[in-house]
C-alpha cells in the first residue's frame, strides 16, 4: 500500500514538474504570432480601436471563409451546406478590409438535427480595383487583437463577427523570435 502511495506521489510530482517547466511566456503575457498585422477595427456598438496581433480564429494565412449565395434566401435557410461548397482560404495580407453589413441576419443550414448558422461578410481585397467579394463565415469565429494605447498593448476578449462592423488592415510587420532578453526590445520590421 506505502508503495503504491509513493508511485502515485512520485508520478504526481513529475507530471507538475513537467508542465510547470514546459510554459512558455514572457513577461508581456503570451508569445505574440510572427506576423503582426494591425489596423482599425469599428464595432457595432460605435466604438473605434487601433489594433495590432490580428487574427480570426487564432490564424493569420489560410482563414477559411466560405461561398455566400448569389442571393439571400427569404426565409433565410440555406439549402445547401457552405461547408461542402467553395471554401476561400484567405490570407490576411491580401485583405484590406472585412464588413460585416447584416450582423443580425443570420442563414441557417439544417441537416437532420444539425443547425448550423453562419453571417454575411464582405471582404475589400488589396488589389489595384479593391475587389470585394461576398462570403459567409460562423458567426462564433472569433476576432483576437490587442488595442494599441499610449500605455501598450492591451489584450482584447476574442470578439465574434456579429459584433464587428469594419476590420481595416493597414499593414503588418515581421517579428525576430522572441527570447526572455528580447522581450523587453520587440524588434520588428514593418511592411
């Protein structure tokens, strides 16, 4: 029995060893993506923020979106699933803008027992006519930033698209990785 105690003891201790050696932070909070795009984000509610670490689903290249219907349906049921339709994989650097113009208008698709709902957004890309094409994306994707102040940086909660109006990517830099002694000097580079 005292062995089997120890055994389980020992384990214990090595497991809370592991993972407290196995976190890595600096002292800003979390290491940041590689790329830092930044721009004005416009919320619904009127509020307007300069934004820096921009990413929609935790990505930054490669964000699905999916192919919106030529028209919106009355009723707002979407015969076909988007998931098994076109998918754009789009990367933020080739964005000049996101809109959300209807957050409230949301298209069902309904298979069996499965609801899945997803909202309308327009994406400005950044090419010499700044094409915009019409997209559907689940609402509960999230938006992660962080508000740029006077003070740093400031960890924005993820928002969700029904909440944004306007995303507007101004650039983006290249971050050097990181180590504990660059922290305190973000070394960057801007495109």
């Amino acid at each position: 029995m005292k062995k089997c105690m120890m055994l389980i003891i020992t384990a214990c201790l090595i497991l809370v060893l592991a993972n407290w050696t196995a976190q890595d932070t600096t002292i800003s909070g979390d290491k940041k993506q590689r790329v830092n795009f930044y721009g004005i984000l416009e919320t619904h509610e009127g509020n307007t923020y300069k934004v820096e670490n921009i990413s929609i689903g935790m990505k930054y290249k490669q964000i699905h979106f999916f192919e919106a219907p030529n028209e919106t349906p009355k009723d707002l049921i979407l015969t076909k699933d988007p998931r098994k339709g076109f998918i754009s994989k789009i990367d933020l650097s080739e964005v000049l803008g996101i809109q959300v113009p209807r957050p409230n208008l949301k298209l069902v698709f309904k298979k069996g027992n499965t609801k899945k709902e997803y909202v309308e957004v327009v994406i400005t890309f950044k090419d010499k006519d700044k094409t915009q094409r019409r997209y559907l994306i689940e609402p509960r994707t999230k938006i992660e930033c962080d508000e740029t102040t006077q003070a740093g940086p400031i960890e924005m909660e993820s928002l969700s698209f029904v909440a944004l109006k306007r995303l507007t990517i101004k650039g983006y830099s290249y971050r050097e990785p990181q180590t504990d002694q660059d922290d305190k000097n973000d070394k960057t580079q801007h495109v």
